[in-house]
C-alpha cells in the first residue's frame, strides 16, 4: 500500500526505465522534466514538435543529444497524433501532453481510429496525500467530464477503484459528493449519489464501498459527520471524493495547488496506455509525480500481462 504520494519513487523499476513521448516538447518545464527523470534513471524520451527550438532548449540545458530521441512535427496536431502512433506501435510506453492546449492533445487521444481510448470512458483524476493522515485520497474528474451523467459517474467510480487497487487499497470508500448530505429533487446530484450508492449495494459497482451524498466537510471529517449524525461507513473516511461536475472538482483542485501548496499527481484512466496530461501551470514537482504514477501503472499493466 502507498502511503504517501512521495513514496511513488521507491516502487518504480529503475533497471528498466519507460519510455516516454511527449507532444509539443519545445518548453522549458519538459526541459527540466528531461533532466530530472534521466537523473533519476527512471525514463527515456522521445521529444516531438518543432525539432530547431527543441534541439535549442535541450543545447542551454546542456542535455546530450544522445540520451532523447528528436522528432519533428509541422504544429501541434501533428505532434499529438505523432505520441499517439509512437505508443500504438510500441515505440514508447506512455505519452505526455507538453506545450500545446488540451483539446488538441485529447482530439489524438481520443480519435476512434486511430486513438489510445480502451472502450471505455477516459477520466481524469488527482493523487494526493490525505490531509493529517498516512493515506492516499483521489478526487475526479477534474479536467474531462464535464457534466456527467449517472452512467458517466459510474464509470469515473470504476476508474478511481481501479488506480486506488492499483495502488494496494483493497476495498476503497468512495464519497459522492454534493452540496449537502439529504436528498433533494431539486439537486440532480442527490438522485444520482443515491442511485449509485444502491447500485454498489445490489453489486453492480464492485470493489469499492460508495455513499451519498455528502457534503465535502463530512466526507474528509469524521468530526463533521458527527455533529451531522450520520451514520454511514464512508463519511469521514473517504478515499475517493466523486465531484458532481467538471467546475467543481476543478475549482477545489487547484485550492489545493495554489491556496494549500499539496503536491498532487494527475492520471489519466480508460487508455490502452498511461497518459499524462497535466496543467501547463502546474508545478515542474507536481509534474514529474504525475509522470511517476504514469509509469507505476504501465508497469502494473506489464506485470498483468507477463
């Protein structure tokens, strides 16, 4: 069991380090990545995009041309689909967006095609320490699902218990949050929390314990749950927190990055390989994180199929 996000590092396979292709690499934070991951003896990589500025920053940051493997790329929509054939034929083990927008990275991610999508649907979801305690906690979807439907949300669950086992969390609880902790008509996230909640009951969600709603504070806090009195084996203790919608988990997201300063890590789940995509404001620290995890799961993924 990982218990602190920090400890990623220790389980990763240095003997056989991953290869990674990233879109768009003409950026400086890449640069650093490079240099730090290689240091580490934990990737190698494929930089692909405008291959002058690339071979440029790698010359200032007194990278060696022969441990990255340069690609060109005539603009960024080339350069993503470019990650994504490296990945389908085998070239490199994961992809990383860089320094182009997300809609363009994802449209090569998604392509049905020609795309990494594994038939099902492909979330986003944050890695962090949980507050005051030895644990890991997960909230999604911060940066793909916009408004969910109940189908949508049961699916996220599923990705979330699947990376939680991942990370040897056996049977994980699974908080549906929403603006309260009764159900109301009027909030659609209510109906929806409660109708998933039932479904894990009936064992149509497996794996994992699922309540709701809840509101945040007696989701993390057993002293608010008290005061509330409510009884329920998740309330307190969540390892998953389940946003109702993209704004929400994004907003307390990036609370957590810019008022509370937490290193995260953001993974990608639902694609026949690991996927990072982080913000292109987020820290170069909490970047290589997510690249960690990345790794850790394609590695988990190689070990299932060996």
């Amino acid at each position: 069991m990982i218990k602190r996000i920090r400890d990623i590092e220790q389980y990763l396979d240095r003997k056989h380090p991953k290869v990674i292709g990233v879109a768009a690499a003409e950026d400086q934070d890449i640069m650093e990545l490079v240099k730090e991951m290689e240091k580490r003896s934990m990737a190698r990589f494929i930089l692909v995009g405008n291959s002058e500025r690339i071979s440029e920053l790698i010359e200032k940051n007194n990278i060696s041309k022969n441990t990255v493997k340069i690609l060109h790329a005539p603009d960024h929509g080339e350069a993503a689909k470019t990650v994504v054939r490296l990945a389908k034929s085998g070239q490199c083990h994961l992809i990383m967006k860089g320094n182009l927008h997300t809609a363009l990275f994802l449209k090569a991610v998604l392509d049905r095609e020609q795309g990494l999508n594994a038939g099902k649907l492909l979330s986003q979801i944050t890695v962090y320490d949980k507050p005051g305690e030895d644990g890991i906690q997960l909230m999604t979807d911060c940066a793909m699902a916009i408004a969910p439907s109940l189908e949508d949300k049961k699916a996220i669950i599923e990705n979330a218990v699947e990376l939680m086992r991942c990370l040897g969390y056996e049977c994980p609880k699974v908080a549906l949050l929403s603006a309260l902790e009764v159900i109301n008509p009027r909030i659609p996230d209510t109906l929806d929390a409660a109708v998933l909640s039932k479904m894990c009951e009936r064992g149509q969600i497996t794996n994992c314990i699922v309540d709701g709603p809840l509101a945040l504070d007696n989701a993390v806090s057993e002293d608010a749950a008290r005061h509330k009195n409510i009884k329920s084996p998740v309330a307190g203790r969540a390892d998953i927190l389940v946003f109702p919608n993209l704004q929400t988990a994004n907003c307390v997201f990036k609370s957590l990055v810019f008022f509370a300063k937490m290193d995260t890590a953001a993974v990608i789940m639902g694609t026949k390989v690991p996927v990072v995509m982080t913000s292109r404001t987020d820290t170069v620290a909490n970047k290589m994180l997510s690249i960690m995890f990345s790794i850790y799961l394609s590695e988990k993924s190689a070990d299932s199929h060996s």
